[in-house]
C-alpha cells in the first residue's frame, strides 16, 4: 500500500508549533519541558542553528544509565547528532523508511535552512490510521451505491 501524502500536508493538519531548546540547557530544564509539553523530543538550538535532538533515550542512556547529574550536565553534552531531518517535500512513507533506517522516532523538517515543524512516528501512524479509515469509508460508499 502507498502512503499518500507529504510530511507538509501532514504538518499543515498538525500544526507546526515545535518547542526548542537553547543548546545551554540543563538535562533536567529539558526533561521539564518534555514533561510539561506531553513531547518525547526536542530540538536543540544554537541562535538559529539546529546543532541535535534531546530524547528520552538520550537522558535514559546518556545521563540515568551513566550516572551523571541532569541538574549538572548541559544539553550540549548528551544531545544526539548529527541531525537526521526531512522536509516538508517528503513522502510519508519517506519519512517512515527514514525513522526505521535510523532508529530515530522523531524528525524536525526544515525547509529553506529552517525549522518549520518537527514530526513523529505516532503522527505519522495517526496519519495511516485515518487515511485508511478514508479509503474504506469510500470504498463502504461505493459498495453500496451512495
């Protein structure tokens, strides 16, 4: 089956509202926001620049699993990179294949230079989920002379 749409289409349904961090930060600021936004990642920002991503997995591995403090250690130490990204001209199943080549469950899309949306694997598997509930409603219709 071929996933129609575009990760553009997507964030215009979405929204493209993504909550950043300074690169400066504090592993607890981060997971703070990450708790209060309901997200599983953040984006991390030097001026205007994307320079990583925060995650879970990264506070899990990189400061609960090694012990360190997430009042004492910056963002900048533990962040993932380099920046795996799409954007908005990108297929969903693009993006889909992307996430699993790479292990990554978060992609930020930037257009032009910038960032203009960050999407996940659950938006996406939302997006699946009610494009197939689509095509079988449509199919129901058909079926039964509507």
């Amino acid at each position: 089956m071929t996933t129609i749409g575009t990760i553009g289409t997507l964030l215009h349904h979405k929204g493209h509202k993504v909550w950043t961090l300074p690169a400066k930060a504090t592993v607890f600021e981060a997971i703070q926001l990450l708790a209060e936004k309901n997200i599983g990642a953040l984006p991390v920002m030097e001026e205007d620049q994307l320079i990583g991503i925060f995650s879970e997995r990264d506070y899990t591995r990189k400061v609960a699993l090694a012990g360190k403090s997430s009042r004492a250690t910056s963002v900048r130490e533990i962040i993932t990179t380099p920046v795996i990204s799409v954007t908005s001209q990108h297929t969903i199943e693009e993006a889909m294949r992307l996430m699993t080549e790479k292990r990554v469950r978060h992609l930020p899309v930037i257009d032009g230079g910038k960032l203009t949306g960050m999407v996940s694997i659950g938006d996406m598997v939302n997006w699946i989920i009610s494009a197939q509930t689509a095509t079988i409603d449509q199919m129901k219709s058909y079926l039964a002379g509507r």
